[in-house]
C-alpha cells in the first residue's frame, strides 16, 4: 500500500511537470505565431523585408516605442500595402504581435 502511494505521487508529479511544459510550449511566443502567419508575407521571418522595407535596418517610420507599433499595427499606414489589422486581429494579439517584432528588433541589435 505505502509503495502504491510513492508510486502514484511519482505519476501525479510527472503529470504536474509535463503539462507545465506543454503550457510553456504554447504561452512561449503567440506574437510569432501571428507574425509568421499574417505578417511575414511582406516583412520577411525576421524583419529583413520583402514586399516591405526591411525593419531591421532603417529607423521605423511611425514610431519604434510600443504605443507607436500598436497604433501603427492597428491602423495601418496610409497609401501603402500596409493595412489597418484593428479589425482582423484582437487588442491583445495586436500587443503580443508588437512585443514579438521589438523583440526581432531588438536581438538583432545585440548581435550586430
Ligand atoms: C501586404 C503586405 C504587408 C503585410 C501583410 C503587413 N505589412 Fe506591415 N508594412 C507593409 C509595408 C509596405 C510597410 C511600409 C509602409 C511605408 O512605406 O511606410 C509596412 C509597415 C509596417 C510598420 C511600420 C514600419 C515603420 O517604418 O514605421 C509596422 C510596425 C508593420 N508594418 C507591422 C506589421 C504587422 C504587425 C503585420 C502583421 C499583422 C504587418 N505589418 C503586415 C506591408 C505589409
């Protein structure tokens, strides 16, 4: 009986680890799934451009703080084949999709 109750306890924690990592798994970067899904069509998978100018070497435009990204993401640039996503994506992937292109930016910074 004692040594049920040390194995069960052993299975109960392996659950407990395991579905911790799979949670780990898919919090880890939804930004960059909605990157890669909507946006890297134009702006390339790290930022370096394609149908759009590359973000990785010029300054951005509309504004590199967060509140700027949003807004930009949100609204779109007029004129351009940038368009507004305020109504294709939610607040809170529109902030996640920010984070994640600050982020391309900002590691490419740091290695070069
Ligand atoms: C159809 C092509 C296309 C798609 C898809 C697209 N963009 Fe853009 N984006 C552009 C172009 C072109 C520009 C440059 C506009 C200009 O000339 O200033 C731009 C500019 C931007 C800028 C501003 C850059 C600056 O210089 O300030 C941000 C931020 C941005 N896009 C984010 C996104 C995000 C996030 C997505 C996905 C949700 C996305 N874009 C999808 C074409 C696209």
């Amino acid at each position: 009986m004692k040594r049920n109750m040390k194995q069960l306890s052993l299975l109960l924690a392996l659950v407990i680890v395991s579905i911790k990592t799979t949670s780990a798994q898919t919090d880890k970067n939804p930004g960059a799934e909605i990157y890669m899904n909507y946006c890297s069509a134009c702006h390339g998978k790290k930022l370096e451009g394609g149908q759009a100018p590359s973000l990785l070497t010029t300054k951005w435009k509309q504004g590199e703080s967060k509140k700027a990204v949003t807004q930009t993401i949100k609204k779109g640039v007029p004129n351009t084949a940038m368009m507004a996503w305020e109504n294709m994506l939610t607040d809170k992937q529109i902030e996640q999709v920010t984070d994640y292109m600050l982020f391309l930016k900002k590691s490419k910074k740091e290695k070069s």
